[in-house]
C-alpha cells in the first residue's frame, strides 16, 4: 500500500466526511510549488486557498518559526507577550484603522467584528438597533452568526434557523441597498470582491454608496477581506484598490504564513464600544503566530511583492483573456491581482482533475469558475507553463468567424 493510500483508508475510518478531495497527498512544498509522496512537482495556484502567499518553506518564516517556538508558543492573553501589541500597530498603520483583534480564523473575525457591530448599535440607538444587511452570493465563514450573513443557501441549509435579523440585498444594487439600510441596522457587511461566490467585485459606485448609507444611519461598514485582502489586489488592503473605507475590516488568510491567525481592525468610534470581558479567545494572538505575522508583512514589503502582484497579476489577466477569445468553453475572466477567476461555460471540476495530472492545481468554485489564488512569488513563467496546460485542456476552439467575442467586463463592473 503507497502511502497515499495508507493516508486515505486512515481518514476514511477516522474523520468525518467533510471534504471533498482531490486524489492527491502532499509530502512537501517549496516556493511554487508541492511535491507530492512520490516526488512528482506541482505548480501551485491555489496557495492553501490564498493562506500561503508567501509560497512554501519561505527561508525567513521558517527562521521566525524556529526562534520563536524555542522561546515561548503560547502564553495566554491573560498576560502581555512582546508580539501582539507591534502587530497591532503595524496592521493599523497599514490600513489607517484604529485598533486591533486577534482572533485564530477568519470566521472568528467576523464574529467579532459583528459583535462589535452590535454592541455600538445597542449604544448608540438601543436594542432595535441590531439589524444586518448583507449580499446574496456572499460568503463569510462556517459559524452561525457568518453563516447568516452568507447568501448561498447551500452553506446555510440543514442549519437552520440562523440569526433572524439579516437582509439580503443582490451586489451592486444600490436601489435594493437603500431600501434595505435603515434606522435599526447596525452594520452592512460585505466582501469587496466575492471569493467563494466566483469573484466578483463590487463596483466602486455600490461601496461609495453602502459607506453613505452606513455614515447616514450611523451604522458599521463591515469588509471581509479574508480572501481577498493583504496584498492579493496589489495594494496591502483592497479597499485601499476602491478607495472606500471601512469602519471594520475582517483579515486572515496568509497574515501568518500558514500559522492560524485572524484579525479585525477598526476605527476608534467603533472600537470604544467594547470593554474587558465582553470579547476573548484563548489561543489568537499568541506570540509565536504574532512574530511570524510580523516577519509576514516584513517580507510583503522589502521583496516588493505588492509590486509583483500588480505586474504578474496584469499578465496574467491578460493570459486569461486570450483564453476567452480563443476557446468556445472559457466565457469571462474577473478579477485583479491575484484573485482572479476564469468562467466556462461547462462544469469546472473535469479541468482541475485533469490539471492535477499534468502537475498544475487549480481551484474550483461555483461550479464553473476556475480560481486563481496563486502565492504572491509567482513569476511570468509560472503563469505561461499553467496557461500552457489551460490550453491543452479547454477543448474547442472558436471558430473565426463567431464574432463578437464575448465581452469581458473591466475590474469592477459585474456582467449582466
């Protein structure tokens, strides 16, 4: 028995059956790319789902991860460690927010950061003032209070019943927007660019009006940036790509390089609403997920990886498009930096499997959008040998003479 199999009949016993797999088992990994128990390469577009940004076995997260653990883990936040207050600092001054939470997910994030939401409604307009409005297609994590703010049934079904206070509005509808937004919400919570719901931006009209509606009604405006946040749209936040700013913002992903780690930021008028007791965890913020977190951003900036993003990310865009011009099934491309996606007209699970076997991993979401989340150290070449093998795999071409090609919406305008 290959240890593949040794490490599929253990789960099949032992684990509940909560995953899809592809059939393949990583050994180990090295800045692109993974290898896997037989030593074969694959190029990695995927990241861990966008955590490892830095790609795999980065030199200086491993010396931070080496010292660190060697000097203390875990602490508790019963007590001060030297990381956790140099982290928050840094976050803030990045995104220009007031204060900090560390949290160990995403998801924990945004319970926070609804929480948070929450307690300054109750302080500024009582009781009523609790509601919440969130986007259909969205996605915000696993938990009750996350999974009622995502608008995609299949996360929520069999769930039921989740917090009864959320309305939904479709993205970019700023008729709906208003119509929903009132005198009892405290906070509309959003994703810039859906992740999960097959990337898809907000336009910068929909945020500039939820930030007047929020200021209105004296509301929070809420942006998850798990996914697509630090650095992944070329600037370190991306609402800093829309030129909409938040009150609250919810982080995690690679903050840490693959330690758990998640944090949300908020400004002073929000944060003051908070005090000792009334939020807590026992393992966010410890010093050795701090430390790497703080070697993270250091490594962001000095290797000029924004910078790379930007570039690489352009190029890659630019691939995918003539992808889209040259085969009958790839339909649009979204997307900036990289969070980009590729949308076919056909299930997209058939190319993922396929890529897997010529050494290229692609994700899938939506069913037909195959997803880009590659680590922030990918290189042209990289992009052309993935594009290469995209080629082989989408099947017919257009004929020349089926024009016009289908349109591809700019960064930030959602097809019709």
């Amino acid at each position: 028995m290959s240890r593949h199999e040794q490490i599929l009949e253990l789960e099949k016993r032992f684990l509940l059956p909560t995953y899809n797999r592809y059939p393949v088992s990583f050994e180990r990994g090295k800045g692109v790319f993974l290898f896997d128990f037989e030593g074969k390469k694959y190029l990695d577009f995927v990241a861990g789902l966008g955590v490892n940004a830095l790609g795999h076995g980065h030199p200086r997260i491993l010396k931070a991860i080496r010292e660190q653990s060697a000097r203390a883990i875990h602490l508790s936040n019963l007590y001060y460690n030297e990381y956790q207050g140099q982290l928050a600092q840094r976050l803030c001054q990045l995104s220009g927010l007031d204060r900090a939470f560390f949290s160990n997910s995403g998801t924990e994030a945004i319970e926070g950061s609804i929480k948070l939401a929450r307690l300054a409604g109750h302080k500024n307009g009582g009781d009523s003032k609790s509601q919440l409005v969130a986007l259909h297609g969205s996605y915000h994590g696993r938990t009750f209070g996350a999974m009622s703010l995502t608008g995609q049934e299949k996360y929520r079904k069999g769930f039921e019943p989740m917090l009864d206070a959320v309305t939904f509005v479709s993205q970019n509808n700023v008729e709906a927007l208003r119509a929903a937004v009132n005198s009892n919400t405290c906070a509309i919570v959003l994703e810039p660019i859906f992740g999960e719901g097959g990337i898809l931006e907000c336009s910068e009209e929909f945020l500039r009006a939820c930030r007047a509606l929020a200021d209105e009604h004296h509301a929070a405006l809420i942006f998850d940036e798990i996914q697509c946040g630090l650095g992944r749209t070329g600037n370190m936040f991306a609402f800093q790509s829309f030129g909409v700013v938040p009150d609250i913002v919810a982080i995690a992903k690679p903050i840490a390089a693959g330690v758990p780690l998640g944090a949300f930021l908020a400004k002073e008028s929000f944060a003051s609403s908070i005090s000792p007791g009334q939020h807590g965890t026992t393992f966010g913020g410890g010093p050795l997920a701090c430390r790497v977190a703080l070697e993270y951003l250091a490594i962001v900036e000095e290797e000029h990886l924004l910078e790379r993003v930007s570039k690489v990310g352009a190029y890659l865009r630019q691939q995918l498009e003539s992808l889209v011009g040259i085969y009958e099934t790839a339909r649009e491309v979204r997307g900036r930096g990289f969070i980009q996606g590729l949308v076919l007209e056909t299930p997209a699970r058939p190319i993922v499997e396929q890529a897997l076997a010529e050494g290229i991993l692609f994700n899938v979401t939506q069913d037909t959008v195959l997803r880009f989340l590659p680590p922030f150290l990918l290189e042209e070449k990289h992009v052309d040998k993935g594009i290469k093998v995209l080629k082989k795999l989408l099947g017919k071409k257009r004929k020349k003479t089926n024009l016009p090609v289908p349109a591809v919406p700019a960064p930030g305008v959602t097809a019709s």
